[in-house]
C-alpha cells in the first residue's frame, strides 16, 4: 500500500563520504521538517575499488541518529538491481529521488528505477548534477539516455547542465540554486581557527578546497602563486582536499617554482565535522577551475560568508556576481594572480553585504518543493 508523502532519495549517504553524502542527507532532513516520510537508500558498493579515485569511500563520521538510511544498493551487481527496483516497486513512494552525477551509475540506477516506476504510482525526480562528465567516457551517451528515459523530471543547478540535458531529453526539467551547504556547523573566529590548524595568526590566507582533479585548475593556481611570489604578496595557499588524481604533476610544479614556503598542505580527506575550521581560516576561497558545471564550493563559501574567486567557465559566473560576493577571472595564471591581488586590496569586508543578501537565495526549501511540484506537474498531464 502507498504511504502518502513517502520520499525515498537515492544516491550517496553515510557511510560513503563527500560532497553527495552530505547533500543528501541534508536533503533527507529538510524533507523530514516538511513532514515527509523520508528514508535514503546508499550504496554497499558504490564503486569497486580499483575505480574509486581516492583512499577511502568511506566517512570516519559516526551514523547520523536522525536519519533512515537503508545500505543496499550494489552498483555492479544486476541481481541486486532487481532486488531493489522490486522492493521500490512494493513500497511505492510518492517520490523518488535520485543523483545522477556519472554516467557509469546509469544502468544501476537506470534498472532499479525501471522496475520501480512500474507501480504507476511513483514519480521520479532526478537531480542532475552532471549529464555530460567532467572526465568522458566510452558509454557516457548510451549510458546517460538509459538512464533519462526512466525519470519523469529533473532538476539542474547550473544553466550549463539544463543545456546538457536538452540534448539528452525535453522532459519537465528546473533550473535552481545549489543550497547552502549549512550542515557543517557555523563559522568560528578566524585566529581560533588558524590556531586548530596551526596556521601563523598574521598569515593572509587563501583557500583550494574540495577533491582535487585536473577540471578544477588546481595547477593554474599553482602557476598564479609563483606569480604572487615575484609580487612579495605575503599569500599563502591552503590547500584542503584529497588527490583524487596522481599527485606527481602538482609536487612537480611546486619544486619548480619553489613554492613550498607558500604552502598549506592538508591533502587528507577532510570530515564534515573539520570543514568548519578550514572555511573559517580563509580570507578567501578560489576556485580556478578550466571547466565546472556548478560547484559545490560556492555554497559552502556563501554559508561561511568567504568572498570567492571563481573563473570565467561553465554556471560559475552566474552564482558568484562580480565585485558583489568575489570577482571572476579567466582560467589562466595572469588573471587568478592579478585578481587575487585585488581581493585583498578590496578587503574582505567590502563584499560582506552582498554576501549576506545573495546567500538568501540558496534555500533547501526551494529545493524541496521544486521537488513536489514537478511530481504533481506530471501527475496533472
């Protein structure tokens, strides 16, 4: 029998890690204030090893106690595709909702999904994260169509995803703001935060963080530091985030140009409960990327209230207005290390005001009920 106001969300949750995790968790309890019936169904395998670009997938973090989180999905095990689609199919959820942030999920999901909807009672909502990958694949395409023709709407959070989906499919699909990532705690005192670091007080500092791969410019501004470093800039760069890459190419760039007296390196995975203090230790938050869809960065850096830099690529602009919240470069070393410069020249308190309105915009609400609306948009045709 259906529950009435039943949500189940699948993707990544406790005890995976990162940036999804923590996403949709927080998704899950929004939709708990809501007064849905909300329950997260995780993977017990989200990718086998020998593809999981880090060194672990999972959180060191204790299980959230205010959550229903069910461990079962397999991604590579069809019989397990199945197993839950039946099981999804029995329940019948008013709504699904499901990631989709990387085509090789596509026939897991794409299978579960399937089975499920054929309750005709269920609809699903697919948060698209990414439709055309950062990193491309064989497959994606074939992929990324299987999986699209089970949803029966989307949401984007950049105008470059809802460009990337239209080539896919002409379904119901809204573009909205990537919500605060607000579920870190807030921001702490920025000397107490350098002294849990061990950064020197009078340090200007400013901030890489999140998963470093080549998308993100990690490099450029690697290059753009060495350019402070002829400046006499008195910068220095903390680097927060696990190489989800080979990390040879950036130790290289560092020893040629010498800078690794302009580094803070924290390249470990950072947990939840210490994001707090890296944000609350910057001046400033970078994000050099050569391309991005959205970023969830920039959220973060708007709960902290940190002025960002982003570059002139993909929905970056768009969320970060310019000499309002940060400035925009292009993605070379010129331009990131001129405009590093004029942050601080402008000061951290000149964009605190724009801050704080625009940040108004980035509600879990909106969220939520873009959600039920697009479910009852299709249920109306």
């Amino acid at each position: 029998m259906q529950q009435k106001n039943k949500i189940i969300i699948i993707g990544p949750a406790h005890p995976l890690r990162g940036g999804l995790a923590s996403f949709d968790e927080r998704l899950a309890r929004q939709f708990q204030q809501e007064n849905f019936h909300t329950t997260l169904y995780t993977f017990s395998l989200q990718y086998p090893e020998f593809l999981f670009p880090g060194n672990t997938q999972y959180s060191s973090e204790p299980k959230p106690t205010d959550l229903n989180i069910k461990v079962c999905i397999n991604s590579i095990n069809p019989f397990n595709w199945l197993k839950i689609g039946t099981e999804l199919k029995k329940i019948k959820p008013t709504i699904i909702v499901v990631r989709y942030w990387l085509p090789l999920m596509a026939p897991c999901l794409g299978t579960i999904l399937r089975i499920a909807k054929k309750n005709n009672v269920t609809k699903i909502i697919a948060i698209t994260d990414n439709v055309i990958p950062h990193e491309k694949r064989l497959g994606d395409k074939p992929f990324t169509k299987y999986f699209l023709k089970t949803v029966d709407a989307c949401i984007t959070m950049s105008e470059k995803v809802l460009k990337d989906l239209r080539k896919f499919t002409q379904k119901p699909a809204q573009q909205i703001t990537h919500p605060l990532y607000d579920n870190f705690g807030e921001a702490i005192q920025k000397q107490e935060a350098k002294k849990y670091l061990g950064i020197n007080a009078h340090e200007n500092i400013i901030l890489f963080f999140g998963f470093i791969r080549n998308y993100k410019g990690l490099d450029i501004l690697l290059e753009a530091m060495s350019l402070l470093k002829t400046k006499k800039s008195n910068i220095k760069l903390l680097i927060a985030g696990e190489f989800y890459e080979d990390r040879r190419p950036y130790d290289d760039l560092i020893e040629k140009f010498n800078l690794q007296n302009q580094l803070i390196l924290k390249t470990d995975f950072i947990a939840d409960s210490e994001v707090k203090y890296y944000l609350s230790a910057a001046d400033f938050v970078i994000q050099p990327y050569r391309n991005a869809t959205q970023s969830g960065v920039t959220p973060l850096a708007y709960h902290f209230e940190k002025p960002m830099l982003v570059t002139n690529v993909g929905g970056l602009p768009s969320l970060v207005p310019d000499k309002k919240v940060g400035l925009i470069a292009e993605p070379n070393a010129t331009s990131i290390a001129n405009k590093i410069i004029e942050l601080y020249e402008l000061g951290e308190e000149y964009f605190l005001p724009h801050l704080r309105e625009e940040k108004k915009k980035y509600s879990w609400h909106i969220l939520t009920n873009t959600i039920v609306e697009l479910s009852k948009n299709d249920l109306q045709k």
